[in-house]
C-alpha cells in the first residue's frame, strides 16, 4: 500500500504482510517453547538422582536436627535449635573437630607436597621405569580403605607387628597407638593411600603444557629449578586448589581408618575421636539420631564455608596471574 505524505511517496505494508511478519517474529518463540519440555528428558534423570541423594536426605537430617529423639522408644518432641545450643557446648564435638583440623594442617600440606614433588619427578623424564614407578605409587589408592586400615593396623602392633620387631631389634619402646603418636599413625595411612591419587593429578596437569614453551625457556637460559618455579609450579595451580578442596573434604568425614582401628587401642580412639565417629555412635548407639543430625548439619557447614573459601582464593589468585 503506497500514501503520498508531503508529496513523497511512503510504502506502508498492508495488514496481511504486518500478520505475517508479526508470525515470523512469533514462529521461533513458539519453537523455543515447544522445545522447553524436552531438556527435561536429559536433565531430569539426574535432577531425580539428586533430590533422592542429596536434597532429600539433607531435607531430613535439617528436619532432624530440630527434634529430641528418645533412645530406642521412637518417641520425639520438637526441641528447635536446642540441639545446635547444647552441641557448641558440648567439649566432646570441639576435641574431635580439633583433631581433623590438626590432621588437615599438618597431613594435608605434607601428602600435597609429596604428590607434587613425585609428580615433577616423573614429568622430567629422568626418572627410569617411570612408568612402573607411577602404578606403584597408584596402586595404594586402589586398596580400600578397610583393608589397608587393617594392614597398617597389624604393622603398627606393639607385641605381634613390624613395630614389635623394629622394638626389638633397637631396644625401643616406640607405640604407635599411644596417645601422642595415634594422630601421626592415621595420618600415615592416609597419606600413603592419596598420595598417588593427587600425583595422577598433578601428573596430567604437567602433561597439558606445551613443550615450546620449555623450549623458549632453555633458549632463554632458564636453568631446570627455575622452569619448575616459573612455569610447572603455576600450571598447577588449578590442580593444587582441586586437590586441597578434596583433601578439604576427605578430612573433615575422617572415619574409617581411626574407627577400624579403635579395637586396636579403644583406649585412646574413643566414641568420639571425629566428630563422623561421634555423630555414628550418637544416633546408633544413643540413639540421639536428632543431636547427631544437628552435629551432621554443622559439620557439612564448615566443610562447605571452608571449601568455598579456599576455591575463591584460587580464583582469585589465577586471575591475578592473568
């Protein structure tokens, strides 16, 4: 349709062509909306996996936390947040959270230093059989915790193990179930089993590096100590900040190596030497499940708020390199 405005002439779409723009504008709306419902066939397996796995059991132990339980009667009454109260006054849940956090302050940094210096001895290919060498150091991690909980549980016996012999033949009176010393002792299975998984970890972040860049560096006349400082080092970065987070983790649910071997040395491993071992034996031994639930709440919020804290910082800090 044509107007003169003016004495200019000015095209203006008839209403037939404004319908069927408008119906091109709207076609991939309608598109978009038909296609919505079928994201749901990929995502809502998993999406029902979670709520089953992870919301639903967090829902309950929330939920639980804020009743009193009766031990082995069944009956309950709401109590609020009486339990959080008397759980930051309980000396007991303090003394087990102060021993994952010794262990996390001493074994980690040592078990992440060991798999990284393991990890840089291999990429420099001056390692022989460094192919066997890496399974070796692997293969404790693929033992399970249990068993290899037991094996260094035989070692370290005073009358029967490899301690006793070692005792033996020094005239020493060493007990690694003593009180002083049980904290190493756990600490060096744990070590002994992680510490290959972290150097796979590290190994394959130093396989990412392309090797023009070593190339430039020796033409640089950068020697090997400074290639390691300069350029492995903080390649790794991304990979020293996964590990932490998932040694994080793995510490702070420490259980079962220090609950296998409390019949080794019941004395000293106690109902409450973690704070998982003392939640375990508050709801299936007291039958405290409402107190337990509550130490399990807070015990997930430390975790979590000290996770997140060291995944900004690594953040942060790979953004300041760039």
């Amino acid at each position: 349709m044509v107007e003169e405005v003016t004495g200019v002439a000015v095209t203006t779409p008839s209403p037939a062509g404004v319908a069927d723009v408008t119906a091109l504008e709207e076609a991939p709306a309608a598109r978009r909306r038909k296609r919505d419902w079928r994201g749901w066939l990929f995502v809502g397996p998993f999406v029902l996996a979670f709520a089953f796995v992870l919301v639903a059991p967090l829902v309950y132990s929330l939920v639980s936390s804020m009743f009193s339980y009766r031990a082995f009667f069944g009956d309950y009454a709401f109590v609020g947040l009486q339990n959080y109260l008397k759980l930051f006054n309980d000396p007991l849940f303090w003394a087990g959270l102060g021993r994952v956090t010794l262990v996390l302050l001493i074994q980690v940094p040592v078990m992440l230093v060991l798999a990284m210096l393991l990890a840089l001895a291999i990429d420099s290919a001056r390692l022989h059989g460094s192919n066997f060498f890496r399974l070796s150091v692997f293969l404790p991690y693929l033992i399970p915790t249990v068993v290899a909980a037991l094996m260094w549980g035989f070692l370290y016996g005073t009358n029967y193990g490899f301690t006793s012999q070692v005792n033996d033949l020094f005239g020493w009176h060493l007990n690694p179930f003593a009180q002083q010393w049980i904290l190493v002792a756990i600490s060096n299975v744990i070590t002994w089993t992680y510490t290959g998984y972290n150097m796979l970890i590290f190994y394959s972040s130093l396989r990412t590096i392309d090797t023009s860049i070593y190339e430039a560096a020796v033409l640089d006349g950068a020697n090997e100590w400074q290639v390691i400082r300069s350029i492995k080092i903080p390649h790794m970065a991304g990979s020293i900040a996964i590990t932490l987070i998932f040694s994080i983790i793995g510490t702070f649910q420490l259980f079962n190596e220090p609950s296998i071997m409390q019949r080794m040395a019941p004395a000293v491993i106690t109902n409450s030497f973690t704070p998982n071992i003392y939640a375990y034996n508050l709801s299936f031994g007291a039958g405290q499940q409402g107190y337990a639930a509550a130490l399990a709440i807070v015990m997930g919020i430390i975790t979590v708020v000290i996770a997140y804290a060291v995944q900004l910082r690594g953040l942060r800090s790979a953004e300041g390199e760039n």
